[in-house]
C-alpha cells in the first residue's frame, strides 16, 4: 500500500474524531476482528466511543486493519 494512502486513512480517523467504528462496521469488522492481537477488544471500545486517543503507531495499526 503507498505510503500516502496510510496518511490519507490516518488523516480521515483523525479529522473524524477516530471514527473506526462507522468504518469498522462498513468493513463488516467485529471489535475482536479489528484489534487482533494489536490491541485489546476494551481500548478499541474506548477508542471508537473517544474516552482515548490512540498512538500514532495504534493509529497505523489500524488503518492497515480499515484498508
């Protein structure tokens, strides 16, 4: 994947205010799914509800994932 398109993903999470859950949910995505072996099914809940704002090495890892 070019790098440019991971920025362009990074970006809309970000202006979004990380909405990976509408994203997540139009990939068809359980949380389980999406969080892998990454992170935990509970700090992606807390990231798409905003209680948490994820690194930018979470955010990677997820627009890879949201792809």
């Amino acid at each position: 994947m070019p790098i440019v398109y991971k920025i362009d993903i990074i970006a809309e999470l970000k202006a979004r205010g990380y909405n990976t859950n509408r994203l997540r949910k139009e990939k068809l995505l359980t949380q389980s799914a999406l969080c892998g072996d990454f992170i935990t099914r509970n700090m992606l809940s807390r990231i798409e509800t905003g209680d948490i704002n994820p690194s930018l090495e979470t955010l990677r890892f997820l627009a890879d994932k949201l792809q």
